[in-house]
C-alpha cells in the first residue's frame, strides 16, 4: 500500500512532511505536493507531519477524493524529488480550510 496526498494540499504545500520520509518519496509541483506510490514504503510517518491533514492510507482515502490516488501516481512520474522542508505557499492559510480545490491544481 501507499499513501496520498489529498486535496487539502493544493493552494498550501506545507512540507513538514518531507522530512520525515525514509525513502524522498515525495514530489512537488507548483502548489502541491504528491507521494510516488512506487516509492512509498508505507510507514505513515508523514501523516502527522501534515498540519492539514492531507495524507492518508491509500485504503482510507474518502470517496469524494478517490481521483487523488490517480493524480498522485501521474505527478509522481513528471514532478521533481523534493527532500527538504521549504516555506508554505503565502495562500496556505487562506486556503487551508477550503474544500473544493481540485480546479486550483496546478499541473
């Protein structure tokens, strides 16, 4: 199993994060973050990292978020390694609540 990057990300991009994770399975866009599934080992040390609550257990992605797990395997394949913690987006705590962002996605 793998984890995902949920759209509680998108217009955030908190990075805390990356870390934390053993293997950099962590790829970064211009406002958000996925999880390489090829990469990922499933430790879940990522998920309390998150201040959105944006990662979770493949298995537990929520209904309404399903299309997450495509998204963050086809990212995952165009987007760069990112291994370091940088700054939230300056939109982060404005957006950190919305819901309905997936049209902010930016690919």
């Amino acid at each position: 199993m793998t984890h995902v990057v949920t759209e509680a990300c998108i217009q955030c991009k908190y990075t805390d994060c990356v870390d934390v994770c053993p293997v950099d399975c962590f790829r970064e866009g211009p406002n958000f973050l996925v999880i390489d599934p090829d990469e990922c080992i499933d430790c879940a040390v990522c998920i309390p990292e998150c201040p959105v609550n944006a990662i979770v257990p493949e298995e537990d992605v929520p209904g309404d978020q399903q299309q997450y797990i495509q998204i963050n395997a086809d990212l995952a394949k165009k987007w760069p390694s990112i291994t370091k913690r940088k700054a939230a987006l300056s939109t982060a705590d404005e957006w950190k609540d919305k819901t309905g962002k997936l049209d902010q996605l930016i690919r």
